[in-house]
C-alpha cells in the first residue's frame, strides 16, 4: 500500500529551491512520486513503507532544507489525526517566520542607513568613514544575508542554482570589491549597495510571507469551524474533554448554540441545527432520534444526545480541509511551463550578468567599477520567485474560493481542465431531479373517494420495497392516514402488485396488468396518456375488480436545476442529458429545463461510451452525477463533477465535488476555473515580462544594484497581490 504523506519544508526562497527538493526525492529509489510546492511551502510524497518517512526527511534535510517534523505528530491517542493540532503548529510556525523576517528587515534598515547618509548624502570617503561602513554592511552582509550564502552552498552541493545564488554572487561582488578599496587599494566603496540590497531583498521576503498567508485564508476560517471542546458522557456523567478525545461510540450532549464537535446520529432529543457551513442553506434542520448530524454545525434550539460516529480525519469537515489542502499543495498542468523555465533560469541570468560585464569592461571600455555594478545589478534584478509563484498562488485563491462556496476542487489539473469545457453531461436522477418520485396526481373514478384510494393504495404498497412504493407510503404518511390490514400480497415484476384489504381485492399496476385481469380503464385512458406525455408514471387502481382511477408519480426537478442549465448555456456550454428513463419521461424533463439534446434508456455502461464518442468528436466533457453507477463516466470524462449529496464512490471518483447540492454550482465552479486560470496567465505574462525587460535595463546601466534588488523582491509579492485580487471576482 502507498503512503501520501505532506511535509511542511522551511527554508524555500524561490521556485528553483521547489523543484531542487522535488528531483532529489523523486530520484530517490523509495519515493513513487513527490511534488513541491513553493508557495504552499510542502512537499507532497507518495513511497511504500512507513519506515521510508525517515528517509524522506533526510533527503531534505540533504538538500539543505528544514522539515518541521511537530506537523505529523499532532494525533489523538487512537491514531486519529485531529485537523486543528497540526494546523495550529504549522501556523505558530509561520507567524514566527513572518515576525523574523520582519526584524531583519528592521536590523537592516537600522544597519544600512547610517551607510547611506556617510556613502550618498555626507559624501564622506575618509578612511574611517569606510571602516564604519564595512563594519554596518558586514553585518548586514554576513548575518542577515547569511541564508543567501547558505542556500548558495546547497546549491552547489546539489549541483543547481537557485534566488540564494543570485544574491549571494551580486552582493558579494559589491561587498568585496569595496572591502578590497578600504584596506588594499585606494578605491571607490559600495556598501550601501550591498547592505540596501539584501535589506530590499528581506523586505520583498516579509512583505511576500505576509500575503501568502492571505492566499491561504480558506484553510484557516474551515479549521476556525471546529469546535475545541466536548461534552461526552462518561460513566453517568457529563465532561468537558478537548475534541481530540473524542472516541467513536461516546455519547455527546449538545446545548442550544453549541457547535456539534463531531459527525453522529442522534440518539435522544431533537433540536434545529444551521447547516449553512455544509449545505449553504440558512433555513436551520430539524433533527431527531436516528437523524445524522455533522460536526462543526450549530445547534439553534433544544439540547439532543447524539453517538459519535465519525472522528478526527474521518469527519465530513476533516474531508473537506483535506480535499482543499490536497488542491492547494498541487500542480495544474500550466505549471510545467513555469517549471522548465525556472530549471534555466538562474544559470542563463548568470550567463548574462557575466557576458555583460565583459561588454561593459572590454568592449565598451567602461571603467571595473561600472562594469562590476552592472553585473551585479543584472544577477539582482532577475527573479525566478515572481515565476514561482505565478501559478500555486492563484491555485491557493482559486480553490480556497471554492471551498468557502461549496465547491471542493480535488486539484490544480482540475481546476485547469473546467476552464476549457465545452459539454457538460448530466445524469438526471439525484442530480438535475430531486431522486425521489413524489405522487404528482390521484385521479378517482366511480364510487371510490381520493383520499379512500391513497389510503387503500398506501396500505399495499407499504409491504412493497419499489420506489414509487416508497413514494406513495410517503404521501399517504403526510395526509396521516391509517394503514389498513393487508393480507395475501403478491408483486410481479414489471406489472403491478395485488392483496386483499379488508376482503376487497386490490389490484395496482400498468394497463396489461388491468387487462389481465380484465378491468376496463377506457374512460380515463386519454387523461393517463396526457399524465405519460408530462413525463409521469401512471399507477391504475383497481378495487373489487372495478376500475377506481389512477396516480401519477413524478421525480420532480429540482429548484435550482432550470437556472444551473441556462447559466451553463450562457457560458457557451452544450448541455446534454442522460438518463435510464423512457423517451417521454426524458423529452418532459429536457424540455421542462431546456436542454436541447438528450439520451434516453441509457445503462450505466452506455452513459460511459456516450462520453468516448463525444470525446472522439474533440470535445472536453464533463460528467455531472451522483450514483454509484455514474462513477465510471465521472472517471472517463475530462472532469467529473460529483454532488455532495451523492454516494462515496461518486464523491471520490469525481474532480469537483459539490458540497451543497446545489447544481447552480457548475457553472460556478466552471466560471471558478475560468477566472483562476485567467489570473495564471497574467502572472506568468507579467512574471515573464519584467525580467524581459528588467534585465536588460540593468544590462544597460541604467539602474543602480540596490534598487534592482527592490524591484526583484516586489515582484514576487505583486504576483501574490494579483492573485488574491481573485477573492473580489464573482462567480
């Protein structure tokens, strides 16, 4: 069996640390496939024995990176991973990375002002005033821009080139050279440019920590649903235990405007409880003995016991934070473009930076001095970070959007696929209907009375498992009405049920059915055909062999079904329905929602091929379903859109998974992909554009080295900002 395990990883500074991580341990023998992310800062692994784990770790620590090892040990006592545990750590974790960054920040700007004002304002060149400068910029140089040399030497070691090197070569050239000037030779000194840089370079790494952590907002508010605390009973009485205790089987009592800590049933009581954080409906639930409950709602009313049934990692909240960190860690498939220009990048900046100061000192004729600054402005202004970035920042955005709507998507490659749809195929059961029959119509006829019939027909069908049995039993529970005694109950297959109800015969089923046993429906024939034309099943009722009228049943449509098809069609999409459904069942409902081109009679193995032709006629489907029996068209289709309210198969098999039910969420989660998709690009161009036109304005001496590394350092965090504009976006 493989292990998936997610790594927290400090010390990343740019893409090219990302994928320096990922080649080692994807070259490592143990590991079946690893991926890292630089902005979500993890490193996803997949390899076959636990015990690989420590192996893992150590090629990391190898390559010259942290794991914080506190993230996998926060579990409950049974092996239950509690979300909240790991989080908080790996929060407390990021909130002191941000605070150190900001400190240095500070330490520099405090350092490397007073080089300045001696440097650029006093103009002070004497012998001590360059001594005070080393010594500030050495500071500078050596403390804070230690991690510089240190991933530099990682680098090398990993035979790469990565941010650290860029900077570590540029500032050391202008710290150098100026050392060189103040104590061997008489010469002009740029400490100010080596000690601004790295402060510029810092800043850009605080300012760029604090809006990553905005990207990822969604994981933080999902975690701040849980509850912290529960009550349990626990030998006859009520405690209050942390959430992490919780055991399957406990008892839970809750109080009115409680969160319900876990997923249960309720075993005694009843209440109302605001599911809006599951279902997105404001109106609260009833609930009572034998109804399911789900941890992190609140309870509005009355106080209930419920037992514990699911915890930790197994809770409908836990699947979903996972489902949304799993997103977030991944990779669409826009970012292998990223990837093999961030493999290049640092190598061909250096190339350049030298080339350039071989024009600038023996080509042009330029004083050591300009071409030495030039050089170190080109390796200063080039940034792989803003590349990095470009793509898992919107991913963050995208899918962390989604999760606060309702909209679970399983991954960057999915997210990329719904943008670029064309068809969406729908099954109609469960999905574009309620999935219930409900009694639409009870038509009497003769001396029998409606509610005579529904009470005599419910009575039978309650021995009957059918689903428009159900439907029926259902109805006549609404009107309250008392089951009659039922003897001598017999079903056939395909054409009706018969019994005896308090020495009457009872027949109930289709026209061959009446016919076999000789009962004339004549007189109602065309109102039973107009019922069939509406898309309606007619049950025809016969009493004392007398023909007493008929029901008609339906799988109503949804509310929100009309409006999800013309949303979908106005975003330029082709619905198409598949359904097992007669021809007329499935013509009522198309045309009831719109929806110009359908399938009807289809088993579950054809809804698979109509995929395959469709994708044979270059078209990008997706499959809209909730059973067990969509799950291999959700499988083939190009993206697979499960419904919340579905079966697990049909959840686990699809992309996109609607957590609300809510089918107006396709088309959300399609304009979703769209919008994120829109903001990849726009990164990417403009990531790409400022280093096309960055470096060679550096190239060509027209900025100074410390300024350059400014702009480096904003870059980054302006491809963040773009990317969190994503939140203000309507879907």
């Amino acid at each position: 069996m493989t292990n998936k395990q997610e790594y927290k990883i400090k010390g990343m500074h740019c893409a090219s640390c990302a994928l320096t991580i990922e080649k080692k341990l994807n070259k490592t023998s143990i590991v079946k496939n690893a991926n890292v992310n630089y902005a979500t800062e993890k490193a996803t692994v997949e390899f076959e024995n636990e015990a690989d784990d420590v192996a893992v770790k150590k090629v990391i620590k190898d390559s010259g990176y942290e794991v914080i090892e506190d993230m996998k040990k926060m579990e409950h006592g049974d092996g239950h991973k509690m979300s909240g545990g790991g989080h908080d750590h790996a929060a407390m974790v990021k909130e002191a990375e941000i605070k150190k960054e900001r400190n240095q920040f500070i330490l520099g700007l405090i350092l490397s002002l007073p080089v300045l004002v001696l440097a650029m304002v006093l103009m002070d060149m004497s012998f001590m005033s360059k001594v005070i400068q080393s010594v500030l910029a050495g500071i500078v140089q050596f403390f804070i821009g230690f991690r510089f040399y240190r991933g530099a030497w990682y680098g090398l070691k990993n035979k790469t080139a990565n941010m650290d090197t860029l900077i570590a070569l540029g500032t050391s050239a202008a710290y150098f050279y100026s050392l060189a000037t103040t104590y061997l030779v008489e010469g002009e000194v740029f400490f100010e440019t080596s000690a601004l840089l790295i402060t510029f370079v810092v800043l850009g790494k605080w300012l760029e920590a604090r809006v990553k952590g905005k990207a990822g907002d969604a994981i933080k508010k999902l975690i701040g649903l849980q509850a912290k605390t529960a009550r349990v009973v626990r030998d006859g009485k009520e405690v209050d235990v942390p959430i992490e205790e919780v055991k399957v089987g406990d008892l839970v009592v809750v109080r009115p405007g409680e969160k319900i800590p876990v997923d249960g049933v309720v075993t005694e009581g009843h209440s109302s409880v605001d599911e809006s954080m599951i279902s997105g409906e404001s109106i609260p639930v009833e609930k009572t003995v034998g109804e399911k409950v789900v941890g992190a709602t609140i309870n509005k009313t009355g106080s209930f016991t419920f037992k514990a049934t699911k915890i930790g990692k197994d809770t409908v909240l836990s699947h979903i934070i996972k489902v949304v960190e799993e997103a977030q860690g991944s990779k669409a498939p826009i970012q292998r473009f990223a990837d093999r220009v961030s493999s290049i990048f640092v190598p061909s900046v250096v190339t350049i930076a030298i080339i350039t100061f071989v024009i600038w000192y023996f080509v042009v004729g330029a004083p050591f001095v300009t071409a030495l600054m030039t050089f170190t402005a080109v390796l200063v202004i080039a940034c792989p970070c803003a590349l990095g970035l470009a793509t898992p920042t919107a991913i963050i955005v995208g899918t962390g959007k989604g999760a606060e709507n309702g909209i679970l998507i399983k991954g960057g490659e999915a997210l990329e696929i719904a943008g670029g749809v064309d068809t969406v195929v729908f099954d109609k059961t469960g999905t574009l209907t309620e999935g219930k029959p409900e009694v639409m119509n009870i038509r009497e006829y003769g001396k029998w009375k409606t509610e005579q019939i529904l009470q005599i027909v419910g009575s039978v069908e309650n021995k009957s498992e059918h689903p428009l049995a159900e439907s029926v039993v259902r109805k006549a529970k609404e009107e309250k009405l008392e089951f009659l005694s039922v003897e001598n109950f017999s079903a056939e297959v395909g054409r009706g049920v018969s019994a005896t109800v308090e020495g009457k015969k009872v027949l109930i089923g289709n026209g061959e059915f009446m016919k076999e046993n000789k009962v004339s429906y004549a007189e109602l024939k065309d109102d039973m055909i107009a019922e069939e034309e509406q898309g309606r099943t007619v049950l025809m009722i016969a009493i004392a062999n007398e023909f007493a009228g008929y029901m008609s049943l339906a799988d109503k449509v949804k509310e929100t079904s009309k409006k999800a098809i013309e949303d979908l069609i106005g975003l330029n999409l082709i619905p198409i329905m598949a359904t097992g459904d007669n021809n007329k069942t499935a013509e009522a409902i198309a045309d009831e929602l719109g929806i110009k081109e359908w399938r009807a009679r289809v088993r579950p193995e054809e809804k698979l091929k109509i995929i395959k032709e469709m994708q044979g006629q270059n078209k990008k489907v997706v499959m809209v379903g909730d059973g067990i029996n969509d799950a291999p068209a959700l499988a083939q289709a190009d993206l697979g859109i499960a419904m919340g309210a579905g079966t697990d198969v049909a959840i686990e098999t699809g992309g996109v998974i609607l957590v609300k039910n809510d089918l107006q969420d396709v088309g959300k989660a399609i304009r979703l992909s769209r919008q994120t998709m829109s903001k990849i690009k726009q990164n990417l161009f403009w990531a790409l554009f400022y280093n096309s036109v960055g470096i060679p304005i550096a190239a060509l001496g027209l900025l100074r080295a410390e300024f350059a590394g400014l702009a480096m350092a904003l870059s980054s965090v302006s491809v963040v900002l773009n990317s969190l504009l994503l939140k203000r976006r309507k879907l």
